[in-house]
C-alpha cells in the first residue's frame, strides 16, 4: 500500500483564473494542425492541486505541476532528494511542492502564452511532469521548445482496459487474447453481452476519456489507429484517415466522454459497492495501469491520500486487459520550464531534481505507487500481481508515440467521428439567481455566459435544447418551464441559441421547482433517447427546491429505473452543476447517480463559465 500523504485537506486549493500575459520567448499557434483549442472556445477548469505548506522554510521552492495519479509518488520522491546527493550538491536546500493540474489543462495554460493561472504565485511552477511526452511534443510545436525544456521520462505506465472481472471471463480473460477489435466487434454486434451467452448484460459499454484533456483518451484513439491498421510502428496520417469507419464503430460503444477517468471510476466504485457490479454502467474502462492499481486499492479517484486515511477496496476488481495487438504507454516525462516566472535557482534546484529521478533510489520508490520504473531490473512487488489485476509481464507488445502530425490528424478524425450527443439544458431561473457572484456580474450572467461559450464544442450534427425553470411561468413543456429551444440539431442556429439564452435576463424569477423541472426534463428526453447518441440533461441549480410536487425520492425511483443491471440502450444521463454555495449539493449527488451521470461543484459561483466547459467535455 502507498505511503501515506503528509498533505492535509486544508491545503488543497483551487487555482483561479486571470488575464494571461505574453509568456517570454512563447510564439503564437502556428497552425489549426497543432491547435490545443480543443472543440470549444471555453477554458477548461483547473483541477484542485495537491496544496502543500507554501510557506517559506528557507529553501528554494520548486513546484511541479503533475497529473493527478503522480502527486502521492512526488511527495515521497520529494522527501528522498532531501537526503540524496544531486540535492547535498545545490548551493542551497530546495523543497519539491507537486500540485495537480491535468496534462491536457496544463498543455492550454502553456500554449495560451500568459501567466500561470494562480493567484498565488508560489504555486506558479518550475517543473512540469505531464502523463506524456505527447503533451511537451505539443507545446513545443505549438508555442515554442525552449518553454518546454528537455523532457526525460523517468517512469511509465502502459495504457489498458479496465474490465470488472466477471465480466473478462465471459470474454475467455486471463487466457484469451483480447483486442480493440473484439471490443468493436460486440459493439458492433447488436446482441451485445448476448452474443457471449450474458443476454442480462445487456449492450457493451466503453468508458473513454476526452482526448483533449486526458492522456489516456488520447492514446486510445491512436490505439484504435493501429489496431485498424495492424501496424505496430510508423503510424501515419495516412492510417489515422483509412481507420476512420473503424473508429466511429467503436465509438458508438461509448456511454460518455468522462473529463476525468477518476471520475468514471468512482462511479463505477460506487455502482460496485451498491451490488450492482457496475455491469448497468460499463463493460471495459480505457484508463492507465496505475489508475487501475489504484482502483483495486480502493482509490478511485486517484485522490491525495491523507494520513490516517483508510482505503476500502471494491467489491470487485477491475482486472487490466492488455489489447493483443498493443499498449501506449504514458511515459511520464519532467522537464524545467523556460517560462519568465523560474529564477536561475529554481532552474539549478529542479535539474538537481530531474536528475535524482534517474538514480536507483527513486527507481525503486517507483512500483510502490503503481508506476513502473524505466529499470526493468527493479522488483516491481506486491502491487503488481493477479490480486491488483495486473501481469507484470503485459502489455506483450509496445506501440511508439506517432509524430505530432499523426496526433493532431487523430484529433481532428475524433472530433468529427465521435458519438453524437442530444443534449437539453436546463437552468434555474429562480430569485436568487439575481446574487451577485463577485466579479460585477449575477448568477444569472454567469449561468448564460457559460452556457454560450460551450456552444461551439458542439457540432451542427448534435442536438441542443435550452429549458428555463421558474414558478409562475409556462410552456408547452408545463407549468413552471420555459422552453428555450427545442432539442434538436444545433445546424447553424448557435446566434438565436445565443440570443434566446441573453432573454433570460429579463425573464420573470420566483421559485425553485427543482425536481419537477427534472421530470419533466427526464420525460422529454427518454421518449427522445436514441441508442446512436449520448443523451444527456445538464441541470444549473443555484439552491433548494421549494415548489415541487413530485419528492426527492420519488424523483431517484423514476430516473433509476433505467440504470439498474442491463440498462437501458438509450439511457439518460443527468449532469447536475450545483452553483453558489447554497445549491443542494447533496440532492444533485444523488440525482446524478441515479442516471450514471456525474455532478460538478461550482460553489464558486465566478468560476462557473470553467465549470460549464467541464461538463460539457463529457459529450
């Protein structure tokens, strides 16, 4: 089991968004090949960092900004370079402070050209350890090398699939060969899990992650690239183009696109815990070995583990499934960054850091955490056995990183290809909508603001409805609703979308009929819900319900029924954003869960443009 965090849940703290400002020797985009824009025009929101005591102690600081899964392992390699040699040998002490950003958030953050988006600028960092070297390949093409620094990979990870173990036996797991095909084969086969004697399962369902912003969503696309192609080097263009029907097939298997793959597993965790195995939610994760690791640990979220912290495993594991025809693997680069912020001793304190992450030392803290160290001689220990769900002999066969050209062509075939969504939102038009939020606007501007900024990740193809909620008002929808627009394809209506969400300023406020503009939004999109598309409600409550008819637990009853074991083809998910601090986080939870959806905390009401683009990432 991983040592434990010296970190308290006090000093996890969010990074707040300001104007960016030229960085030094940071070029513009140079082309739409390379741009890290992703499909919308909104920022994505920083995730929580992993805090740290940022006061001074005498010793150069050095913060890295890290994918989630690594801050555990950093915090301990950072307590080993204290007593190693590359650190004896600094002119002064220095002191490693990892925070969590995404590498996909961090890779926007870079290429923008701007200040590190923290208002403390303590945390601004010197070093930068993103999932992959596809990520610093990126900003090098994008911005500017010399911002990058030399990156050098000091641990790895292979890039699997995630099944729970029940369900790999039907599929002939651990002695079968498994690949990406077979995958696609029982999506494309419409019996589903019948087509391997388990009818109760009902349809095969992917987990993937957005490839804009996570690591692993972007090696799987590549992956299905090469399995299409049955190559296993030298991918190309070229191969990316010719998988295309390949890919989309395999798409169609896909539930939603999770932000985040911890929080697809800690929906998953929590499906198991409740006895339902998880089989109603999904069949197979795209996700890192040490994601999975982690899991079976009872850590799903990959979280900071804090000292004294118990960690419950699942009632069943997920067991890693190596494709037949190859793994990625995340490569886990560290690099000084060349940014204006890093001061000389910050540069000499984290080279003395990159270097020490190269020594058998920290080699061999390695596989406690769940990651592999480059030395295939080092032990890799008890986590790495059947009992966690791995083979420390997988994958059988390694797929090269492709060129940048071959990454961005794989980008651009995804956001055209990918499942198509129908998707109704649904905003709270209630009084207290009115509250100011801090930054000279309301609620109610914040909630339109992000609403209209998210519209450019859809595509003309997708559908999008808008429905207002309020007592004293109604629609052909019902009392207490009003209707926007209809659900349906977006085509080139974005300016009227963008004006019809500009009259909710001026529309009547009163009560909050929270769960009957829920039932009422359930109602419309499951007699609408299309097995081919991700059908989804997004709900904006700003506080709690004080109007509705139908109760809280009735409301769970009627929106469950469909994600009990088998599910449903076309089921509907709901994406609550609880916004402001006096939103029922508690109630949106559990309405969440009881579609498979997953909730989002905009206490800070400012940031809820962010928050938007987030959930929207999931479509």
């Amino acid at each position: 089991m991983p040592a434990r965090s010296r970190r308290s849940p006090a000093d996890s703290t969010p990074l707040a968004w300001i104007r960016p400002r030229l960085l030094a020797g940071a070029a513009v985009l140079v082309a739409s090949a390379v741009s890290l824009t992703g499909c919308f025009g909104a920022d994505p929101v920083v995730e929580e960092s992993g805090g740290g005591d940022f006061a001074d102690d005498g010793c150069t600081s050095v913060v890295v900004a890290t994918s989630s899964e690594k801050v555990n392992m950093l915090d301990a390699l950072a307590d080993a370079f204290k007593e190693s040699s590359q650190h004896e040998q600094l002119a002064e002490c220095a002191t490693i402070h990892p925070i969590n950003v995404s590498s996909g958030d961090a890779t926007r953050f870079l290429t923008t050209g701007g200040d590190w988006p923290d208002d403390d600028t303590r945390r601004w960092p010197t070093m930068w350890s993103p999932a992959s070297t596809v990520w610093t390949d990126r900003v090098a093409a994008a911005a500017s090398a010399s911002l990058v620094g030399e990156p050098a990979s000091f641990t790895h990870t292979p890039v699997v699939f995630g099944v729970p173990e029940t369900m790999a036996k039907a599929l002939g797991w651990p002695g079968a060969e498994i690949g990406i095909a077979d995958f696609e084969a029982l999506c494309q086969d419409p019996a589903g899990w019948a087509s391997v004697g388990k009818p109760l399962w009902g349809s095969f369902k992917i987990s993937k992650t957005n490839p804009n912003t996570s690591t692993t969503g972007l090696s799987a696309i590549l992956m299905q690239s090469y399995e299409a192609s049955g190559k296993t080097a030298d991918l190309t263009a070229a191969d990316v183009a010719a998988a295309a029907e390949f890919s989309r097939v395999f798409e169609e298997c896909v539930i939603h696109y999770g932000d985040t793959t911890g929080k697809v597993l800690t929906r998953l965790y929590d499906e198991t815990q409740n006895g339902a195995g998880g089989s109603g939610y999904v069949s197979a994760v795209a996700l890192e070995e040490t994601s999975l690791l982690n899991y079976n640990q009872g850590n799903p979220d990959s979280h900071t583990v804090q000292p004294g912290e118990t960690l419950t495993p699942p009632k069943e594991k997920l067991v890693a499934v190596y494709p037949s025809g190859g793994s990625m693997w995340s490569d886990n680069p560290i690099t000084v960054l060349g940014a204006d912020w890093v001061t000389p001793e910050q540069a000499e304190a984290g080279a003395a850091f990159a270097a020490f992450l190269q020594t058998d030392a920290a080699q061999k803290i390695l596989p406690e955490y769940g990651f592999r160290p480059l030395d295939a001689s080092v032990p890799l220990g008890d986590l790495f056995t059947a009992a966690y769900g791995v083979d420390p002999a997988g994958p059988a066969v390694t797929l090269p990183k492709p060129a940048v050209d071959v990454v961005s062509a794989a980008i651009d075939q995804w956001t055209q290809i990918r499942k198509p969504s129908s998707v109704l939102e649904v905003i709270d038009i209630s009084g207290s909508m009115d509250e100011a939020i801090g930054d000279g606007r309301s609620k109610l501007d914040g909630a339109i603001e992000g609403a209209q900024a998210t519209l450019g990740h859809f595509r003309s193809s997708d559908e999008v409805g808008v429905w207002a909620f309020t007592t004293g008002v109604e629609s052909e929808a019902g009392q207490n609703i009003v209707v926007l627009r209809d659900v349906e394809p977006l085509a080139s209506d974005r300016e009227s979308v963008d004006s019809s969400l500009d009259d909710l300023r001026f529309a009547h406020r009163d009560g909050t009929p929270l769960y009957d503009a829920i039932a009422a939004a359930y109602d419309e999109m499951m007699a609408r819900a299309q097995p081919g598309r991700i059908n989804a409600i997004v709900l904006l409550s700003d506080g709690q319900d004080t109007d509705s008819e139908i109760s809280l637990d009735s409301l769970v009853a009627k929106i469950g029924a469909s994600s009990k074991e088998g599910g449903d083809d076309a089921p509907v998910r709901i994406f609550p954003i609880a916004y402001g601090e006096g939103a029922d986080t508690g109630a949106l939870q559990r309405i969440a869960e009881a579609t498979g959806g997953q909730w989002f905390d905009a206490s800070d009401a400012a940031k809820i443009d962010l928050v938007f683009a987030s959930v929207i990432n999931n479509f």
